[in-house]
C-alpha cells in the first residue's frame, strides 16, 4: 500500500495570540472522506468524489486508510498581527461495533491548514487486527483531530464515520489469466485493493502466482 507523503503547509507562527475559535470552541473539521485518485493521491478540494461509507474486506494488506479533506474555520487576520494557521498534531478515534466498544486509540501525524483553506490527509482509523476480529460486520468510528494555532490547543468538531467489513467479498480470482477481450476487470481501491473498490484477479498458469488486479483485458 502506498502512503501519501503530506506537505508541511504551513510557516513558523510569527506571533503567540489566543485563537479565534468558532462558538463551542472548534477551529477546523473534516468536510467529508474523500475518493483517493490514482496512485493513493487525496484531493483537497471539498467539491471532489467522496464516500459517505467505506468498504473494507478482512483481507486487505492493512487496517481501513482514512482520507478526509480538513477544513479550517478561521478568517485571515486584518491586522496581521497573527496567522490563524492550523498546524494538525494527530487524531483520536473510538470505535464501536454493534453498540460495543472497540476500545480508542490516537494516530499522530501532521499537516496544516491555512486560514478559510482546506488540507487532505490519510491516517489508518481501523487497525487490521480490528477487521479480523469483526470478520463480517461494520463498525462505527468516531475521529477527533487536534493540533495548535496560534500558540494554542486546538479541535476539530468530532466526525463519524461508518465502515462494512466483509470476508471475501471484494475481489474474484479468475482460473486464467487469458481473458477474453471486454470482461469488466476491476482494479481495487486506490490506496489498498480491498478497500473501498472491487478487484479482479488470475491465476497465471505459466508462473504459477496469482495476479492482482489482473491484467486489462481490452486488448490496449
């Protein structure tokens, strides 16, 4: 699985000034999960594809790869005298399974948000340890981001986030990889195959190995 390499946004603060939050002390919340494109890249931009649940299969090579688009609810400063950047720290998460804890954990990481911007991250919020034990199920997952500004402490209003899991059911292995010209073969997700898409695989009889995705079959 490939992992995206994050930006550093953000400038040393210039000043240390109390933040200005919005009402219930919030300064940045995440907008949305967002679609990765290919090659596990996230868009930052809020009006790109997201997905309100994700689909994970007990399978995949790691735990479900979170990718939301953070905003920030701060305004420029008009007299300049601090920047209002938001320098993300990490985040907790909670999870929960059918009205049962799964206990919590925190993921540190790091990134930053410009003032009225928006900034993309990917951080694991279900450890594939957790999937196995679930097996065939879903799972619940609440994800509190936090960092500083301006000298400051700072939170991101709680998200939730919901996630099927499934033993088996994203991908097929095709008995060879000669495949007739026009079958639908399907890649898999862009960060992990056996998330958040299907994917079609073969067995290559020459080599004796299983390939996935399999190879297209347009004849391209």
């Amino acid at each position: 699985m490939r992992l995206v390499r994050l930006a550093l946004l953000g400038a040393l603060l210039a000043a240390a000034a109390p933040a200005c939050t919005s009402e219930g002390g919030a300064g940045f919340f995440i907008v949305h999960n967002q679609s990765p494109e290919e090659g596990c890249v996230i868009p930052s931009d809020v009006n790109s594809l997201f997905i309100s649940v994700g689909k994970i299969d007990v399978q995949a090579s790691g735990g479900y790869l979170f990718t939301p688009v953070v905003q920030s609810l701060f305004q420029t400063s008009e007299t300049g005298d601090v920047d209002h950047v938001i320098f993300v720290q990490g985040a907790d998460v909670t999870l929960t399974s059918s009205g049962e804890s799964l206990g919590s954990f925190r993921q540190m990481f790091s990134g930053s948000i410009f003032p009225n911007a928006t900034t993309s991250f990917g951080f694991e919020i279900v450890p594939h340890d957790t999937l196995v034990e679930i097996g065939d199920g879903s799972v619940r997952a609440e994800i509190k981001m936090f960092g500083t500004a301006d000298g400051e402490d700072i939170d991101a209003e709680p998200y939730f986030y919901n996630i099927d899991v499934c033993d088996g059911c994203l991908s097929e292995t095709l008995s060879t990889c000669d495949i007739p010209e026009g079958y639908p073969v399907q890649t898999g997700g862009a960060c992990q195959l056996l998330q958040d898409g299907f994917v079609t695989c073969c067995e290559d009889e020459t080599l004796g190995v299983t390939v996935c995705p399999a190879p297209d079959s347009s004849g391209a």
